[in-house]
C-alpha cells in the first residue's frame, strides 16, 4: 500500500478560505473559563467550569447569558450534549475525585434527571436528540476483573437498551447520536472497528481502507453523527510494507449514511488526527498532532492543531481562520449546521475555550483583539494531546 503523506506544512499552505470566524471567549460571569463541548442549532453551547477544586456543568444560551446546571452532589458535573429544544445530556459525580459519574438528562429548565444504569464504575454521556433519547456508555468488570465499556441509549419512553461486547471486543464506545436515534462508535478487539448503532437495534459496520495487508493493523473510529446520516471519525493502517519498511498511515475519514468510506484526507506519517463533529452538510472540525524534535537535545513536544475540513474543500489549520490574526487552537469539540463552533486552545500555556462565528468582512479593531488574548490568561487549565488510541473515542479527551 501507498503512504499518505500531507504535513501540517500542507495544511497552512491550502487554498485559502473563503470563510473567517469572530472568537468570542467562554468565561463565566464570575470570571471562570468555561470549557465547551456541545453546541446546538442556535447556538447554544453547554460544557463545564470549575476552579480546581469543583467543576460542574454549564449552558451558555446563544444570547450570551450563563446558567449553573448543578450536579448530584460530588465534585463534578459536566454537560456534553445540547439538542435543538434545549434538552442537555451529561455526567455528575456523587462524591469527590474517583466517585462513579451517572449520566443525565435536563428537560428544559428542570433539575438534572439520573439515568439508571446496570451496576458500573463510571458512565459518560455522549449525545442527546430532540426526541429525548440520551447516548453514551458506560464501565463495568468481568470475571477476571478487567474493565469492559459497553454502550447505551436510553428515553423515559423506551427505557435502556444496552449494546454489550461481543466475542473479542473489549470497549464498545458510544460517542454519538442523531435525532433519528442512531448512534456511531467504535468496537476495541485486535483492530478498532467503526460502526453504526441503528434504530432499530442492529449494527452496520463502517468500512475501512481497502487493500490493506492481512498483517496490517487496519483501524477505524466512529466519533460523530449528522442529522443527515454522514459520520466523522478516522482510518489507519499501520505495520511492515512490501519493501519491509513500516508504513503507518492516518486519515481523516467521512463515511456515508450506506457505512461507505465517502472521502478522506492524509494525514502525515507523522501526525495523528481525528474529526470529532460534523454537521448536516458535511463540514467537520478536529485535530491534528505531531511531535516535534529539537535537533540538539532530541527532547520531543507535543503540538497539536484544530483542524476545519469543509465539504467542498480540504483540512485547514483552524486558527489561521480568526478575523484580527490567529489563535493557537488546538481542537475543536463542536459545529453546527451555521458553522459556529466550539473550540479550545492555549495562551501562554493556559488553555481557553472559545465559540467561533463565521463573519464576511467583521474583524475585531486590534484594541478589543488585545483585549480578549488578555483574558485568555485566565482561562481553565492546559490539556494534553491524546496519545495513539487506546481508548476509543474523540470524545474521550472531553471527560476527565
């Protein structure tokens, strides 16, 4: 097989887009940086804000007010998903640090309503729809004490339907959902393999790169689903080429409402990337990493790059994007179907959150852009680049 060569150099080196995006920083009243993980149709966008000790979940409405959403008691709850008519799914803590985290569901401005699960250590949820149905998964134990996640959706109509491991496959991920009720994830055994949870409760793999050898590694991630039936992810391939050199491959990848591979782009041999949205049209937002070696102490550091792939063009580095100059972002958790965003980034090595809007002609006088790098000095805590998988979600890096 062929490698798929394209560094990041590529990326700023692509055409340049004709769209541009106004930054606006999540920031609690108090001063708090909230980090967002959902964004809806209006945008709408809930996620999480804490000072080190506590962290719970948040809405901040698409008119800019913020709204505490409280917990179970422990010390952190986390909103993750946002349907159109304001329905939010998350988790919560009911002690501190190492409690079990129980998913939940929020009808509109009502308390936060537990979702029983069978007994488990640990549980997130990762989609919600208009419908009411909650998506996500959860851990549990089997008899010789390893750690198995399986997945689940739940509605106070239809109750829990559980999507347990088969026969070689440690993890079933969860890691989204669509207001038709169908949810995408990822099954861990030797290979990672993509796949679609159907409505009616049967499973449609997703395919992966063709003409792979036998011996290969040929893996594949499932981390989001559109109304419109497209999912986003990744594909790789990994092992001892033809030539007898290692070839390891790694690509952004799209599939159709059919399961079918509808388009990918390469990624360097030396970069690692996913997609972790992706909206009704087809534009899809992630990340890109890559490690770079200074020459003299051969110490390596970790960078990674938000990456926007709109439908009718290739990836580009996302915060080359930003009307006023760029932003160090390096992720993106969110889009919708207007192409605002939810993305995070680092200042001065402190992470920031921020919700993107695509503007024309809008730039920020450069007083009011001085200002908001300023405020990214408070922001929440750095995060860290995600290792080659060995868990199965790009939604993974949003619980901790």
């Amino acid at each position: 097989m062929r490698s798929y060569l394209l560094a990041l150099a590529v990326l700023a080196a692509a055409p340049a887009q004709a769209i541009t995006f106004t930054a606006t920083m999540l920031q609690t009243p108090e001063g708090v940086a909230m980090q967002g993980f959902g964004i809806n149709n209006h945008g709408d966008v809930v996620g999480g804000s804490g000072d080190g000790s506590t962290y719970q979940a948040y809405l901040r409405t698409a008119a800019g007010s913020y709204q505490a959403l409280g917990g179970f008691g422990g010390t952190r709850s986390t909103a993750t998903a946002i349907a159109e008519n304001g329905i939010i799914a998350g988790q919560a803590r009911t002690g501190a640090t190492g409690a079990t985290s129980i998913p939940f569901i929020r009808f509109g401005e009502g308390p936060l309503t537990p979702i029983a699960l069978p007994a488990g250590e640990s549980a997130v949820a990762t989609g919600v729809n208009a419908a009411g149905i909650v998506a996500g998964r959860f851990n549990t134990r089997d008899a010789n004490n390893r750690i198995m996640t399986q997945g689940f959706r739940w509605s106070q109509a239809q109750g829990l339907e559980v999507l347990s491991s088969a026969a070689g496959v440690s993890s079933l991920a969860i890691n989204g959902l669509n207001d038709a009720g169908v949810a995408v994830g990822t099954a861990l055994g030797r290979a990672a393999s993509p796949f679609r949870w159907e409505a009616d409760g049967s499973v449609t793999l997703l395919e992966r790169l063709s003409g792979v050898p036998n011996d290969f590694y040929n893996d594949g991630y499932a981390n989001a689903i559109s109304d419109s039936g497209l999912t986003a992810g990744s594909v790789s391939a990994s092992g001892i080429g033809s030539d007898g050199g290692f070839v390891d491959t790694n690509l952004f990848a799209i599939w159709g409402s059919d399961g079918k591979l509808l388009r990918t782009a390469a990624i360097d041999t030396y970069f690692g990337g996913d997609l972790t949205a992706i909206n009704v049209f087809g534009d899809a937002v992630g990340s890109v990493a890559h490690t770079v070696f200074d020459p003299v102490t051969g110490i390596g550091t970790d960078e990674g790059h938000a990456v926007l792939w709109l439908a009718d063009k290739g990836p580009v580095d996302l915060g080359q994007l930003i009307a006023g100059g760029p932003l160090d972002l390096r992720g993106a958790f969110g889009i919708n179907d207007s192409r605002q965003i939810v993305a995070w980034g680092l200042a001065n090595g402190v992470r920031f959150d921020v919700l993107l809007t695509p503007v024309t002609d809008a730039v920020p006088e450069p007083s009011s852009w001085a200002l908001m790098i300023l405020g990214f000095g408070i922001a929440g805590a750095a995060s860290r680049r995600r290792p080659r998988r060995a868990a199965a979600s790009g939604h993974q890096a949003r619980f901790r």
